[in-house]
C-alpha cells in the first residue's frame, strides 16, 4: 500500500511539474507558438514522458484551466466554511479569487486564449462545463441565502452571480503578475466596495 501511495504521489508531481511549466510556456509565448517541446524543455522532462500524460498541447492546456478551476473552488470552499454569514462569504469569495490570481498570474491570460481558438473554445466548454456549474452553483446559493435573510436586494439571482463573477474575473484579466501583493490587496478592497456600495456619491 505504502508503494502504491508512494507512485501516486509521484505522478501527481510529475502532473503538476508539467502543468506548471506548461502555464509558463503558454504565457510567455501565446497558444499558437507553444509547443510540446518547449514545455517538455521547461519542465526539463522528456518529450515522451509528456505524451504520457498529456496526448497534445490542447489536452494539457484543458489540464491547466481545469487545475486552476479545482484550486480555486478548493481554498474557496475551505473558506467559506470560517463563515457562514452570505454577504462575507461574498467578501470571502473576493479575497479568494486576489489570492489565487497572485498564486496563478497567468491563469486568465491562457483563459483568453480560447477566443482565438474556436475549435478548441467549444470543446473545452463542453468539457468544463459541468464542474464550472457544479461550483458557481455555490455562489448562486450565497446570493439566495442573502435574498431569503432580506439582506440583499431583491434581483434575480442569475444576473447577480453573472455581474459579480465578471467583477471578480475582470480582477483577474487585468491584474498583472507585476502587481504587488498590496496593490492586488487595495484593488480587491475597491472591488467589494464597488459591488456593495457603488460608486455613485448620494
């Protein structure tokens, strides 16, 4: 058992070596100019070993987008259980997503590359869309939870989630890997101050 424990952690390694140095290689060269060679040289691993896991560059960027979604929702989850007030909980969820944008400065910049892309865009929808359902699914329940305690206004649930995801996924897109812990700190601060107040003087 103990061998079996031991090989499992390897290859999660192994994947995790690959999936790091293939983010690297995507961003600093853009999808069309990154190759299974270059990330293979980055990762300092054989070429085989990443046809191993990974059958081409799209499999391994699907890898990538994936991984990051499962990170977030992760430290999300493991957060939101700290506090089970929604609006929080929606505070939480701000700081989680700075946070993951400071361990993954490119993740969105690959995510951007699905536009140009169509072919690839449409299969990794496909793919990912029902673990993205599952886990925006639990925002959609913060919003409700707030709707049935009065404290949040009485907007359909559908468009609150969708204006407050391209809030915090906007964050992401134009924050920078240059930014600054402090300076993705303030940005998010304007973010929930933005969401829960506004930006209109009275």
């Amino acid at each position: 058992m103990a061998i079996a424990d031991r090989k499992r952690r390897e290859r999660q390694a192994r994947m995790q070596l690959i999936l790091n140095a293939g983010a690297r290689v995507f961003a600093r060269y853009g999808y069309h100019r990154a190759s299974m060679d270059l990330i293979a040289e980055e990762a300092e691993l054989g070429k085989a070993t990443l046809y191993y896991y990974y059958k081409n560059k799209d499999d391994l960027l699907l890898g990538i987008l994936t991984e990051g979604i499962k990170d977030f929702f992760h430290h999300l989850e493991l957060s939101l259980q700290t506090n089970k007030d929604p609006i929080e909980q929606l505070k939480l969820t701000i700081r989680e997503s700075m946070l993951f944008f400071e361990r993954h400065p490119d993740y969105f910049k690959l995510y951007m590359y699905l536009n140009v892309h169509p072919a690839f865009r449409k299969k990794i929808y496909r793919l990912m869309h029902p673990l993205l359902t599952q886990k925006i699914g639990m925002i959609k329940q913060i919003f409700q939870e707030g709707q049935a305690q009065g404290r949040i206004k009485d907007i359909p649930t559908e468009h609150l989630q969708a204006i407050f995801g391209s809030l915090v996924m906007g964050m992401g897109i134009f924050s920078t890997g240059k930014m600054t812990h402090e300076q993705l700190e303030e940005r998010a601060r304007y973010l929930e101050q933005v969401f829960f107040t506004g930006i209109v003087k009275e």
